[in-house]
C-alpha cells in the first residue's frame, strides 16, 4: 500500500510539473524587460532630467520637472529610508529614467533585492508606469511597486 501511494505521487509529481512548466519555467530575459506601452513623449519638452551614470525615479507620472525626483547613482537594497519630503519614496515611484553605464538596472518589488523583478535597459526612459509592462507582468503592474534597484549588465535577479 505504502508502495502504491508512492508511486501514485511520483506519478502526480511529473504530471504537476508537467502542467506547471510554462509558469514555473524560469524566466526569458526579455520577458523581465519593462517597457512602456505608449510611445514616449518629446522629452526635450519637458524639463525633467537624468544625470549621466544615475537611476532616477519620480513620484508623479508624467513628471513635469524634478522636484519630485530621486537620483541613486550606486544600488540601494532599501528605498524606505530615502525620502521626498519625509514621505518614503518606497512604492511610490511612478516614472523611471536610467542613465547608466550598465546594461540594466533591474528593479524589485521588495526591498533587499527580494519579490518580483524586471530590467529597465539603459538609456530608457520610462515617465508613466502606469502605461509600462513586462512579458510576465501586466500594464500598469510597476507603477508605485518599486523598492530596491541594483546595477547589472545580465537581465537577472
Ligand atoms: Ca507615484
Ligand atoms: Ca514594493
């Protein structure tokens, strides 16, 4: 008896495995790379700005200067003790532009590196999360959800 359940639930271990492949694959980098949804407004019209070799993030979508801006130029495990005017800027980020030299930052859902993730490539200005999605996240899914970022040049947690 002991040996027919054993085999049964081995046998409904492949078949659970076999089911769960497309979600529990791990996975393609370019399905972790944020991307908006709508096509960028003139920046040049706005007067908004991203120093060369900084992450920079703005409260407000759409941001039209930078008074709500915040501007890293290394990783940060923890956004809840950076602040716009005593107000964490954790889960509140609606627009992203990254400047840096790497190929990605990649930002995390959680602090210290941990929960969902997904890369924004270099050179990418993203002012509106609302309208931005990854190939496994839905639009709108990162806005005000950021809460670490670290530097990388692979697409990887
Ligand atoms: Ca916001
Ligand atoms: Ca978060």
């Amino acid at each position: 008896m002991k040996r027919f359940f054993m085999a049964a639930a081995a046998v409904a271990a492949v078949f659970s495995i076999g089911a769960a492949a497309p979600a529990a694959a791990a996975p393609h980098s370019e399905d972790k790379v944020l991307t908006s949804t709508v096509a960028a407004d003139d920046v040049s019209a706005m007067a908004v700005s991203c120093s060369n070799l900084y992450w920079c993030i703005w409260r407000d979508p759409n941001a039209t200067n930078n008074n709500y801006r915040y501007t890293w130029f290394g990783s940060d495990g923890n956004y809840a003790n950076n602040y716009w005017s005593g107000v964490t800027v954790s889960n509140k980020a609606s627009g992203v532009w990254n400047q840096g030299d790497r190929q990605f930052v990649v930002i995390f859902d959680g602090p210290d590196y941990t929960g969902n993730w997904a890369c924004v490539p270099a050179n990418t200005h993203i002012p509106d999360l609302r309208n931005a999605a990854t190939g496994d996240t839905p639009v709108g899914w990162w806005n005000e959800r950021i809460s670490s970022h670290k530097w990388s040049n692979t697409c990887t947690r």
